[in-house]
C-alpha cells in the first residue's frame, strides 16, 4: 500500500529548532515520517521574501538541514531537500499567481501580521505573494497532508481554493490537500520569561534553549532559569509558571507523567529540579548537537545528500508542472 504523501517547510535560520520547536513539530514529524511519505523542503526562497545576507542565507540553510537530519528526519527514508534547488516551485507559482484574486491574496492576514509595523509600503511584492508559493510547495509534489501550526490554516485553505479553482478551469490536476494541524502539544515558555512561548524571534536569549547550544550553556540557561516565589515544586501554570514550564519539559523529555514528577519532588526544592531539567535536556541533545556537528564538518557530503534529495523531489515536481504547463496551453 502506498503511504499518504505528506510535505512540510522550514524556513532556514542559524538555530533552527529551539526546545519549543523540537516537542511542538519535530517529534511529530519524526513520527509522521514512519506512516508517509514524508517530504520535509528547507524553503529557502521564502526566506528571500524579506532582506536576507547572502553568505548567511547559504550557511542558515545547510545548518538548518543538518540540525533536522540530526534530529530524526531521516534523508534516506523521506525526502528532504532546499527549495531553489527545484526550479518548479516558482515555476508553478508564477502560474498560480495567475489565478490568484488580488483581494484574496490582501486578506492573508500573515502578511498585515508582518507588515503591521513597518507599513505595507516597504515591502515587497514577493512578502505578498508567500502564500502563493507556499500553495506551489505542497501542489506539486500531491500532497494530501500537511502538518502545520494553527497560524498557518489560512494558507493551507488558500492552497486548497487555488487547487480546486485550477482543476474546474483546467481539468483536475491537483490533489487538494487536508487542513491537517497539528496536535496540540505541551507548550514551552521562555526561561527568562514564562508568560511568553519561547520563540526564535524571542527577546531574552538565555531564555531559549536552542538545540546546537554547548552542553555546559543548555545547563547554564536552565540553572538561572526564572523561577516563581516559594519553594515547592508543584504543577501550577497559573501560580507558578516558571516551575510549571521546568516541569513540562521534564515530563516531555523523560516520558514521565506531571503526576508522577509532582510526586518525585515533593518535599524537594527548586534546584534539585533545575539540575534533573538541565541534565535530560543535556542527555536528549547531545546526541543530536554532535550529529549535526559532524554533518556541518563535512559540507561537501551534506551537499551531496540534498542534490540527492533534490534529484527525487524534482522527479516529482517536474511531472507536475509538465501536467499544469500544458493544461494552460504553453
Ligand atoms: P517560532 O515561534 O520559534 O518562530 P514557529 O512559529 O516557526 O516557531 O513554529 C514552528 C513549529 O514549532 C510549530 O509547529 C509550533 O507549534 C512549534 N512551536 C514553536 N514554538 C513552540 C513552543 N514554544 N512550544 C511548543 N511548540 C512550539
Ligand atoms: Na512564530
């Protein structure tokens, strides 16, 4: 039986998975990998959409494919390559731009999210038009999941509109994808400041774990980590927020129920449980850093796994847009 297609895309950053990131997606993807047919794309020409610094760009996205492939996704079992390396992608976006509603593509509100601050004014017409190619990224490869945030529902409806739009003018030729979000996971809040989620974009850097961070930093970050006034360690988001964050990625990384750890530290202070947090942190990551490391030393062999990846998924892509080029009559 052929496994449901599933494709997904990372955006290429220098650390690309913090603690937030590796429970809320990647764990899942590395599941979801098992029972699909998983395509994971290192989106690089979205990354273009804002001002980007070349040499950066081409060292983000080989850090972000090694920090993945370390992590669990597995580039022999999925397919996991760098968008500009399969030229279809904006070839097929340029065509849905085409059947995109000018309107349509202002009511993303993404792209107000965005811009709110600066003004639409400054920025550019590819920011705009994201979604489009976001919509080209899972059409071309018929995709039926696609594992997202809930931030992300509003482009998935688009891609499946422009799907079904393309198919009652054309003749069918898209599969159109399943909304398909992902469960809720346990959330992780900033160490520094657990009313907010840890984010890559957050503010306090030492309150992000992020995955290719040393062992001794990890430790360090979880050590000075904000914790609440009195001393017991108890589950209490509301009350103890901090403790309760500390308490989360425990449960997460050990496998260990919040019961069972309110339990285990009854009685106990707040660095008994910082020295447990900061040692199950280290014990799951190391493995991983080193990993990513040793790919990250050997650029040449990393290249050489994605132009691979890139070759199987252009297989693919290239039959779709040969499907759409000549439905529109090129
Ligand atoms: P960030 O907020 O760091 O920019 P993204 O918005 O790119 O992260 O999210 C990528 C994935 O990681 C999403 O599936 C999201 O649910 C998950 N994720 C991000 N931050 C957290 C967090 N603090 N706790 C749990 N999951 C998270
Ligand atoms: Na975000």
């Amino acid at each position: 039986m052929t496994k449901p297609r599933l494709f997904s895309g990372m955006q290429p950053s220098a650390n690309s998975l913090h603690i937030g990131n590796y429970i809320g997606a990647l764990l899942q993807w590395r599941e979801l990998q098992t029972t699909h047919d998983a395509i994971f794309c290192v989106v690089d020409l979205h990354a273009i959409t804002v001002p980007q610094d070349p040499a950066a760009l081409r060292a983000q996205t080989r850090r972000t494919a090694a920090q993945y492939i370390a992590a669990g996704i597995d580039p022999a079992r999925s397919t996991l390559f760098v968008q500009s390396h399969v030229a279809a992608h904006p070839q097929l976006a340029w065509v849905l731009n085409t059947i995109t509603g000018f309107g349509e593509a202002s009511r993303m509100t993404q792209f107000k999210d965005k811009t709110a601050k600066q003004g639409t004014e400054a920025a550019s017409v590819g920011l705009f038009t994201y979604p489009v190619l976001q919509a080209a990224d899972v059409l071309l490869y018929d995709a039926v999941v696609v594992p997202v945030g809930e931030d992300q529902r509003q482009h998935i409806e688009l891609t499946r509109d422009l799907a079904q739009r393309f198919n009652s003018r054309f003749g069918t030729t898209f599969v159109v994808p399943e909304v398909s979000i992902l469960k809720e996971t346990a959330k992780i809040y900033d160490l520094q400041n657990p009313a907010s989620k840890m984010s890559k974009s957050g503010e306090t850097p030492a309150g992000i774990i992020w995955l290719l961070d040393e062992p001794a930093v990890t430790a360090k970050k979880i050590r000075s980590a904000v914790t609440d006034t009195g001393r017991e360690v108890v589950y209490d988001p509301e009350g103890k927020p901090g403790v309760s964050n500390l308490l989360t990625i425990l449960s997460v990384v050990t496998g260990a129920s919040l019961d069972a750890l309110a339990a285990q530290y009854d009685g106990r202070g707040y660095g008994d449980l910082k020295k447990d947090v900061a040692d199950a942190v280290v014990a799951e990551f190391e493995p991983i850093r080193t990993r990513a490391l040793e790919l990250l030393d050997d650029p040449a062999e990393l290249d050489r796994v994605l132009a691979g990846n890139a070759d199987r998924a252009a297989e693919i892509a290239d039959a779709t847009l040969a499907r759409v080029y000549d439905r529109v009559g090129f």
